[in-house]
C-alpha cells in the first residue's frame, strides 16, 4: 500500500497508516476546518464541556454525537477531528476521538454505517496496537436520540453561560431534596416568582445531571419545568 503522511499534522511527526507506522505516540488535537470544508458540509461550531476549546464539526450527525458524549457520565472527554494521518496518496481525518469507561475510541460517522473496507482494516491495524478502538457509528442511530442530544446541548449552553455561579450549598441541597422525594420535577426547584433567587439552584440541576449525579428521561421529551429528576 502507497504511504503519506499528512503534512500538516497536529499530532507525533511521522504518524502514517499501515505497517510503516513510526510512532506509538498519539495526541489528539482538534485539526482546523479550512473554508472549504466550512462551505461543504452542515458546519457547527460550538464551545463545549468535555472539550476545552470551540469544536468543530461537520455534520449534524457528528454535532449530536458530541451531545450525547456530553450526556454520558462515563465519557471523561473527546476531541472532534482528532488526527491527521496519511492513507495512500491521500490524508484521513476521523471524526472523534474519545475516552469512555478507560477505553479509548476513535470514531467515524457515517449513514447506516457504511465506510470504506479497506480504509476499516487499515485504521483497525493501526489503532489496536496502541489501544485504541476504532469504530464506525450509524448517523440514523444518533438521529433516533435527537430529543436526547438536543437536552444535553441545552445544558452545556446552560453552564457556559453561568460558569462562576457558586453550586456548592446548592448542588448538596437540590441533591438531598431529591434523595428524600425519590424524584421531583424541575419546576419544584425554580422560583417562577423570582428565578433570580433560584439561579444557583438551577444552575446545580445542570452540573449535577452532567455529572451524572442525578438523572432524567431526556429520550422522548424536552428539559422543560415537568422534568422529572431522579437520584443515579
């Protein structure tokens, strides 16, 4: 098989696929989205939680993903377009990188997870020995959970706008109140009368259902006053 590396790579210098790997090392580091690829794809970019920095990405499909990353307690963190590699005469960029349950994962998203074989048993070669799992996802199963991945962004925007409010007495409070009720909704927890009496309050539903310390339907409905919030 031809090699090439991708000049421009953000990652170990020398990073190709194949058996002519140089480096065991990667670090995954978001690559830029030229004008180009802005103008060719459903472009997003959004500031995140689990990724520090503005992402990037180039698909809805890809957009939700990231969401529901968001959404899963055992998701430590992700990198949108995470490397640079060479393949052929030409150079690949997967769509996420990620780190689940001490697994790592590198991922691609495609409809009804079709992808190139080839190009599968080449990234699986590479990947595996430097434990990373490389996967191929169905865009139609992240769209089923888009209601899910709609929530979850709503609570990222939530705690990037309030991120200096202080949670501590709240999060124990709102946390405890929930413990002794067995569930309540989220409209038991805001002041309609004065949400701005409430906001810490509000705030801590968002930091402790991020961090999986309380739970909710967020499949089949919106995060709305009706919500109902559950100890994990």
């Amino acid at each position: 098989m031809p090699i090439a590396t991708c000049q421009n790579a953000l990652v170990t210098h020398g990073i190709r696929l194949g058996k002519r790997a140089k480096s065991t090392i990667l670090r995954p580091q978001q690559q830029k989205s030229g004008l180009k690829i802005r103008r060719s794809t459903d472009f997003r970019s959004q500031r995140m939680i689990k990724y520090k920095g503005v992402a990037n990405f180039h698909s809805l499909a890809e957009y939700y993903h990231a969401a529901l990353l968001e959404g899963d307690p055992l998701v430590k963190a992700y990198v949108p377009q995470p490397f640079c590699l060479g393949y052929g005469k030409k150079t690949y960029i997967p769509d996420i990188y990620y780190e689940r349950d001490d697994k790592r994962y590198v991922g691609e998203l495609k409809p009804r997870a079709e992808f190139d074989e080839a190009l599968h048993q080449a990234l699986d070669n590479f990947f595996r020995p430097r434990g990373i799992n490389f996967v191929v996802i169905d865009n139609e199963c992240v769209y089923e959970r888009a209601i899910a991945a709609q929530n979850w962004l709503t609570v990222v925007r939530w705690l990037l706008t309030y991120p200096d409010i202080d949670t501590e007495q709240a999060r124990l409070s709102v946390l405890q109140q929930v413990l002794e009720a067995g569930e309540l909704a989220y409209g038991q927890i805001v002041d309609l009368g004065d949400r701005t009496s409430s906001l810490a309050q509000e705030c801590a539903v968002h930091q402790l259902l991020h961090a999986g310390e309380l739970t909710t339907d967020f499949e089949e409905q919106f995060f709305g006053l009706n919500t109902v919030l559950r100890p994990c």
